[in-house]
C-alpha cells in the first residue's frame, strides 16, 4: 500500500470511531417510543438545526452541486432562494397543525382530517421515493471511494465491484449506530458529520484558490469566471432548450420544492416537530433555509474554480470533485474529505432509516409486533440493496444526477402538497374519505404520463403537481355536491 495514503485510512477510521461512540453512547437514555423517534423534544434547537442541514445535505450535494457550476453557471441559487420562501411558508402556514395533539409523526394529521386511508397512502408514497431517491445519493457516495481504493491497486476489482463493497461497509456502520441509539444519536452524529463536511469543503475551496492562483491571480480568476458567464445567478431570458432555470421557474420551483420537502416529508419534519414548542420549530426551519443558502454557494464556487482547474481536460462534470479529491488532495486532508463524503451520506441514510421506522411503526401499526430496533434494521437493509440501482444506469442517465433525484421526489411532491393544504382547511370534501387516495395516487401517474410527451423543466413539476391534485380535488367536490342537491 503507498505509504501517502496510511495516514487517511487512519483518519476515516477515527472518524467511524466517533460515530460509533455516539451511536452507542445515547443508546443508554432511550427509555420510550417518544424518545427513539423525537428525543422527547428535549433536544436544544441548534443542534436540531445542524441535523436538519445535515440530513437534507446529501453527497448529492457534496459531490454534485459543484457539478452544475463546473458545466453551467450559478443559477442554481436561484432555487436555494426559493428554499427560503417555500419554508417561511411551511413556518406560518403548516407548521403550528403539526403541534397540536400528541402526534409523533405527521401523517397522523391526515388520519384526523380525513381517515386511514390517506394516512397510510402518504406514507407509501413516502416510503418509495425515499427508498428510490436516497439510493441514488448512497450511490454517489460510492464514486471517490472506488477512486481511491482501485488506486491503491490492492486488489484486482473494478470500481464498480470497489463501489457495492464500499456502500456495504458505510450501510453497515450507519445501520449500527441508528439501530443502537436511536434519535439522539443520529442528530448528535449528524451535527459532527455537518462539522466535517463543511471543514472538508472549505479546504478544498482553498486549496482550488491556491492552486489556480499558479496558473492565474485571483483576480484574473475571476475575471476569466465573469467574463464566461460562470459566475451568473439569474436567467431573466427563455430559451429554446431547458428552461428548468428560468428565474421565476427556480425560484418558484425552489419554494415548492422547500414545501414539500419541509412541510409533507417526514424525514425532516421530524428535527423540526422534535423541538419544545412551535416558536423554536419556526427558528430552526427559517433558519435552516439560510443556511443551505450559503453552503451551496461555497459548493458552487468548488466547482466554478475546478472549472478553471481542469481547463483543457476531458473530465466529466459528476466526476470533476470526486476526481480532484483522489488526484489532487494530500494526507491527511484526504481522508478528511473523504470522511467528509462519507458523513454527507450516512447523516442522511441514519436520518432515512429512523423515519421510515417511524412511519411504518405509527402509520401502519408495526409497532405492534416489531420493536423500533427491529423495523429500523429492516429498513437499513432495503436502502442499502436501492443503493445498487443506479450502478445499472447507462452513462448517459448518470449524468445530471442531481436533477435526477430532485425529480423524482418533485414527481411526488405536488400532489402531496396539496392534499396537506386542503387538511389545513376547516371544511372537510363533500366526497367520501376513500377516494382521497385513488385521487392521490392517480395525480402522480397521470403528471408522469404527462411528462413522456411533454417537456417540463423539473422546476415546474411541483405546481403541475398541485394544480392536477387540486383540479380533481374540486371537480370531485362539485360532483358530490350535485348528487346530493
């Protein structure tokens, strides 16, 4: 083994180390059901808020975000802006129905306002686009990995065999500690993983600047970057081609985005619900918007100076960081990003096993013949096979796949919208509860329908969205409303 990477296996295995430490460590306060999906809501709110930001920060977002400025520009802030919007929208108008009563999960408001069947189908819904969606981010997690171990040139596997055996490993230690300690341990797990991967970006970012510094000053840097169009936020013009970052379409979509995401998905109502009162959940959500603001803008600037990095260069977009990392990156700060990449994942993955436990544990009853360890474990184990996935994509689908996981949560995200704003509405549908379900599910296959033959930039599937919910919603009110006239 070269001597250079000695010390940054030492440095992912005191990382894993820690992990291990919390995860075992608050195993010993789990007293109750309360406590292993909500900490008991004792929790303090900024570590609340660094879980938040650390569970929707995804290695999509470590790895791809750079991506989109490397090929593009910076208008993908355009939607984070929305972000915000869309969560000080959740905040006021979502967020105080979610604290009344003693609910643990969400979904158990739809049970109150409209039975079961729609309870249980939002949970469906949520449990196959975070199997699907959170698959394809464990799968990014495996490409620097497989850089550098077929690097090393330790064994004679492909980076594909290097990839499933590395999302094994990570499975299996983010299985333990989420199994073990529940809640507390993952939001305390994510809160240093958020540490770490933010260390890990701001070193690269310095280190790019250095290091173009040599084939440029850093203002001729950026003045080449201006003077390119990289360095452009806003697309004020239509074009021809894909308007996915029309500013009214990204901001809009960003908003819609946020409040699906913040206000109908379990996984991170849950660090938002898990806080002392409604005040507090306000703060971390609001908050968290800004937050994420700025974290994509510092992966945006990796990306636009790894752009000026590999000038000259065949180097593909999705790859460019991953690539940079393995190539460019020294002991020990290399296994530093790499543990960076890897808390990035496992802050999610942990997060996702917790709350499709939770979901299937009150939702569906599971409660009743399995315990949370269990459900969880089980959980653990369907992700890491959904991981598997994309390694069957062609090359030509891997690319973008940033978009690719944000469409197939905006597939889902219009219609589930909709439904909880209709909840949050005094008057209940003059039509029987069980149709709320065909309804439901039907939007979100005739949206898909109608995108085979019509282009819609992914931004926009969100509204789409609400507005065939919606549509079916009032069309249906008015017919029962006729029929007993």
């Amino acid at each position: 083994m070269p001597k250079n990477y000695i010390t940054d296996i030492f440095v992912i295995l005191f990382y894993f180390i820690a992990v291990f430490y919390f995860g075992f460590h608050f195993s010993k306060r789990k007293s109750s059901e309360e406590d292993f999906y909500l900490g008991k809501k004792q929790i303090h709110w900024v570590w609340l808020l660094f879980s938040l930001v650390a569970t929707e920060t995804s290695s999509l977002t470590f790895l791809s975000i750079p991506s989109l400025s490397y090929k593009g520009d910076y208008s993908f802030l355009q939607v984070s802006i929305g972000y915000i919007f869309g969560r000080t929208i959740v905040a006021y108008l979502l967020l105080p129905a979610y604290f009344g009563g003693e609910r643990i999960s969400i979904y158990e408001y739809l049970k109150e306002r409209f039975g079961t069947s729609a309870q249980r189908s939002m949970s469906l819904i949520f449990t196959v686009s975070r199997i699907l969606g959170d698959g394809i981010r464990l799968y990014v997690t495996s490409l620097p990995i497989a850089f550098l171990i077929s690097r090393m040139n330790l064994f004679a596997w492909n980076e594909t065999h290097v990839g499933i055996i590395s999302l094994f490993l990570l499975s299996i230690a983010t299985i333990i500690y989420s199994v073990y300690g529940g809640f507390r341990a993952i939001v305390f797990t994510d809160s240093l993983q958020l540490v770490i991967y933010l260390l890990g970006g701001l070193f690269s970012l310095g280190l790019l600047i250095h290091l173009t510094s040599h084939q440029n000053n850093l203002y001729g840097t950026f003045t080449q970057l201006f003077d390119s169009g990289k360095l452009s936020i806003f697309h004020l013009h239509w074009l021809d081609t894909d308007n996915s970052y029309f500013f009214l379409f990204a901001i809009l979509g960003g908003a819609f985005i946020s409040i699906g995401s913040h206000g109908t998905d379990l996984m991170l109502v849950q660090r938002i619900i898990a806080s002392k009162d409604l005040q507090t959940g306000q703060k971390i959500l609001i908050s968290s918007g800004i937050f994420v603001c700025i974290q994509f803008l510092l992966f945006l600037s990796i990306g636009s100076l790894l752009y000026i990095f590999f000038q000259g260069k065949t180097v593909a977009p999705d790859k460019a960081f991953s690539l940079f990392i393995i190539e460019e990156i020294p002991s020990p700060f290399l296994g530093l990003l790499l543990s960076a990449i890897l808390a990035s994942a496992m802050s999610t993955l942990s997060s996702t096993i917790n709350s499709l436990s939770l979901t299937w544990a009150r939702d569906w009853g599971m409660d009743r013949f399995f315990s949370p360890k269990l459900i969880s474990l089980i959980f653990g184990v369907i992700l890491f096979f959904s991981s598997l996935v994309p390694f069957a994509l062609s090359e030509q689908l891997e690319k973008g796949i940033l978009e690719v996981g944000l469409t197939i949560f905006s597939y889902t995200l219009g219609p589930t919208i909709a439904l909880f704003l209709f909840a949050s509405k005094r008057s209940k549908p003059k039509f029987p509860n069980w149709i709320i379900s065909p309804l439901l599910f039907g939007s979100i296959l005739i949206l898909i329908i109608l995108t085979q033959s019509i282009k819609l930039p992914f931004t926009t599937l969100i509204p789409a969205g609400i507005f065939i919910f919606s549509s079916g919603w009032t069309l249906l009110h008015l017919a029962f409303s006729g029929s007993r006239s």
